[in-house]
C-alpha cells in the first residue's frame, strides 16, 4: 500500500511538473522580444505580455511594447516544441534613424545639399493615418518640416516637405 502511495504521489507530482513546463515563460517571452529589438539599438521602456502561450506549435501570444511613447503591438508564436519563438510587430514599424538616412538621400537626389535630419522617436508604428514629423537643416541655414502621413491600410506613406519660419529677427 506505501508504494502504491508513494508511485501515486510520484506520479502526480510528475504530471504538476510537465504542466507547469507546458507554457512558456512570460519572461523568456518578454525576454525574446528585447532581443528583437537589440540589433536595431533599441531598448525598449517596457514590454507586457499576455500570460505565456503553450509550448504547442502554432500557440502565440500578444505583447504591447513601449519606445518612447510609442506602442508598438508584437505578435509572438511557438514555431517549435522546444519553444522558438518567431517574433513580428502587427504594424510595419520603421527605426528613425535608417528613416533619416532616407529622407537625406531622397533630398539630395532632389539637389539639394542635407546637413541633418532629425526624426521625433526611436522608432514609428506604421498605424493607419499615423503622422510623424523630422526637422531637415539644410546647407545655409534653411530648415525644413517632412511630415510623413501612413496610408489608411498603414503600408504606404505619403510626405510633404515645407520650410520652417525662420527665428525672430533672423534675416
């Protein structure tokens, strides 16, 4: 009768175990999706996650993630029983500064001569009717406003370029 118990209480406990190992982790979620953004010199101000999806292929699980005030929604599923992760954001989402090197090379190609372009953010979620601003120094002094507006299916962009106003009592 004990080894009954104690193949019984064993066995249980075995089964509590493997069930416990059947989700990943929150944090190795949280951890994979910091990772992600690693190699685009971005460290994210937080990231939430719906509690852990099963390690079945195929399970995936929400995450929102914060850059700057930006929310960036993460999709995440399992892409293997040993708990791979494939990682993408719901909406196309730009790093500013390869937007920047753009917007420069795209002026220039229009003659005219960029010493800098800076973008608001880190990074810009591709929303549908989202809007995002960058300043453009020009050579000699003059400064210009691109505003960049997201298509209604957040794929495409149109932008517009103006001159700032220039500084009281400048010439």
């Amino acid at each position: 009768m004990a080894e009954a118990l104690t193949v019984g209480l064993l066995g249980m406990l075995l089964v509590s175990l493997s069930s416990c190992r059947s989700e990943l982790a929150t944090a190795t979620v949280v951890e994979q999706i910091e990772g992600y953004f690693a190699p685009l010199g971005i460290e994210p101000d937080s990231v939430h996650c719906e509690p852990g999806p099963s390690r079945e292929i195929g399970a995936s699980v929400a995450c929102t993630v914060e850059v700057d005030g930006e929310s960036v929604q993460m999709q995440v599923e399992v892409v293997s029983e040993e708990g791979a992760l494939t990682i993408r954001p719901r909406h196309a989402t730009l790093v500013t500064a390869e937007v920047e090197s753009e917007i420069a090379q795209s002026l220039r190609e229009q003659a005219r001569s960029v010493e800098q372009v800076r973008c608001e953010g880190r990074l810009w979620v591709a929303r549908p009717g989202a809007r995002h601003r960058c300043e453009v120094q020009l050579e000699g002094g003059e400064q210009l406003s691109w505003i960049g507006t997201f298509s209604g299916d957040g794929s495409k962009h149109r932008a517009r370029i103006e001159p700032l106003p220039s500084p009281v009592g400048a010439p």
